[in-house]
C-alpha cells in the first residue's frame, strides 16, 4: 500500500507524500507542492486535500506554507517512462486548488485527475502540447473564439453586478462567479469604462479586475468553462487585451500617428484632456484601476496641453506622463485594439 506521512509543526505548516519512490515508476509520474497561507482555514484546506489527492495516483504531494517568490507552475524532470512532472499549485481562501490547469474544487477531482493525466504523458513538459491555463491548443482556440464575441450594450455607469449577469447569459461556455467575487462587485463603483464594442473575454476581464478578480477558463466535466476567480500569487489568468503580433503601432492603431494641431495652450484635468484624445482617436481606453489605486494616480490632477502641430501619441504621451500614467496598445479577443492606460 501506498505509505502516507502527515506533519503538523509550529509554523503551520503541512507535509504529505503519498504513494511510491519513482524510482519504482513503470510510466511517467506527477508529483504535487500544494502552498497555502499558513492558519486555521489553510490548514483545514490542507487536511481536507490530503484524502482527495491521494486518492488520485500522484507519486508524492507535499503540503507547505507559501513562501516568497513561489510561483504556480509545471516543472519537468528526465523524459520518456522516466520523466517526473512536479506541479506547483496553490490553495486559495476559498479552499480551492489553483493550478496551471485551471482551478479545482473538492468536488472536482474528476476534472483534476483528467487534466493531471494530461501532464503525466508529457502536457506540462516545456514545449510539450499545452497552451496557457492547461487546455490543449484546440481546447484555448475554443476558449479565445468563444469570448471573442462583442458586448452589444453600453456599460459605462452601470453596476458592475447587472453587466456580468447580462455577459453571463450572453457567454456560449457556462460561467461561474465565486462568491468573494460577488460580494466585492456588490460593493464597487459602477463600470467606469465603456465596454461596448469590445469582444467578451476582454470585458469579463476588465470588469472582474477593480473586485481583485480574475477570468479563468479551465476544462469542466461537461466542457469548457469560465469562472470569475480571486486573484492568485503568479498564476495564469485571462488578459485585458493580447500584445499585438505588430510591434509597429501605426499598422494596429493607425490614427495614432496622425498629425493634428493643438490651437490653444492651457491647462485642465488629466481626465478631460484623456477623454477629449480618445474621442478623436475613437478607441476603447482601459484602465488599470486598481494600479491607479495603489499609486495614488489623480485624474483630476491638472495636466499642460502645449499649442502646436503633433501626432496624437505625443500628445498622449505627454498626458499620462503628467498624470504618471504610460499607454500601452492592446488587442481584445476579436483582435480589435486597445489602449490599457496603466501607472509608470
């Protein structure tokens, strides 16, 4: 029988290994680093994991207290039958397991075994056939077109809450939103962007980001699925816009360098002079609230407008910088672009 030995020390922190030395191995194996935040809820998390994982044929689990610089990851070792995959994963407040695969709950051990299977034959081997969040090539293609459909109404100034239940119901894959999530959209601000136009991915995105969450895509029972997750220590989520194959912005955002004359000089707020060059460039802007938060970034501060003849970059350029704000171009999921306004 598989030998299991469980420790409990001082430091709240949780060791299990299960199951035989590889050295044993007839196939390649899966060993697991589960890391959590040390406490009674993450140690209650822990035991409960312990059953579920042994349970599933891994070489070895080990249980232990996040520590800084751990990453959520697939680390491989030899190849062939004699290759050892060792995935990094992480318990989150909620007591789910986060992976490179996506997020699992206790209830979804089925799931987890599947997705595990697919790194024992070589799926989370650097250059081995994944694609981001686990899904295989075909499976994240299925994800990317199914969110690449446009948001068909305006969303600036509504509640956060009403947009995602609409987007839900719009969404082809089911949609889950974890309660941490739903309280903390009860409690923000209305959408402060206009998402209309953009493809549903990014929107879902946007949207989750301001509550300290994050789109998750991930293969379900039943299919692919999507959830709106807290965000997790260096795992993968689902972006706000995709850096464009063309690194030449004037061939993805052509109006941007556009020579046009400033008539007058003066000085207003950042936000005015931000929404008067996005309504003559007549691209969706996104911004990064939560780093605007984080950095104090004033948009009411006032900003100079110099008079002159330049091209929009420029004078965007010199907007932000005054607001210690930088612009960066972006693609939705339906390849439309973007500009995602972040602090220097």
């Amino acid at each position: 029988m598989p030998r299991t030995t469980t420790a409990l020390c001082a430091t709240a922190v949780l060791i299990t290994w299960l199951g035989t030395p590889p050295a044993l191995a007839a196939k390649p194996q899966v060993e697991m680093d589960v890391i959590f935040e040390p406490g009674l809820s993450g140690n209650l998390a822990a035991q409960k994991w312990t059953k579920a994982l042994g349970d599933l044929g891994l070489a070895g689990v080990r249980f232990r207290a996040l520590e800084n610089g751990d990453q959520i990851g697939i680390a491989a070792q030899g190849t062939g039958d004699a290759a050892m995959y060792q995935v990094t994963a992480q318990l989150n407040s909620r007591g789910a397991l986060v992976t490179p695969g996506g997020q699992f709950t206790l209830s979804d051990t089925v799931k987890l075994k599947s997705w595990l299977d697919q790194v024992a034959v070589g799926g989370g081997k650097p250059g081995g056939q994944t694609a981001p969040f686990g899904l295989t090539p075909k499976q994240f293609d299925d994800v990317k077109r199914s969110l690449a459909v446009p948001v068909e109404f305006s969303t600036k100034g509504l509640r956060p809450e009403k947009v995602i239940q609409r987007l839900q119901t719009a969404s082809v894959l089911p949609l889950t939103i974890e309660l941490p999530i739903q309280k903390a959209l009860a409690a923000d601000d209305t959408v402060r962007d206009e998402l209309q136009g953009l493809a549903l991915g990014t929107a879902l995105a946007a949207l989750a980001r301001p509550a300290g969450g994050a789109l998750l895509p991930h293969a379900g029972r039943s299919g692919l699925e999507l959830t709106l997750t807290t965000l997790t220590a260096n795992g993968d989520v689902w972006p706000i816009g995709w850096p464009p194959d063309q690194r030449d912005e004037s061939k993805v955002v052509p109006k941007l360098f556009e020579f046009t004359t400033v008539e007058t000089d003066g000085a207003l707020p950042a936000a005015q002079a931000i929404d008067a060059i996005q309504t003559k460039l007549a691209v969706p802007f996104l911004f990064d609230y939560n780093g605007l938060v984080q950095k104090r970034v004033d948009l009411k501060k006032s900003v100079k407008v110099s008079a002159g003849k330049t091209y929009f970059r420029r004078i965007l350029d010199r907007v932000l910088f005054q607001a210690g704000l930088k612009a960066e171009v972006r693609l939705d999921d339906a390849g439309q672009p973007l500009l995602w306004i972040s602090p220097l």
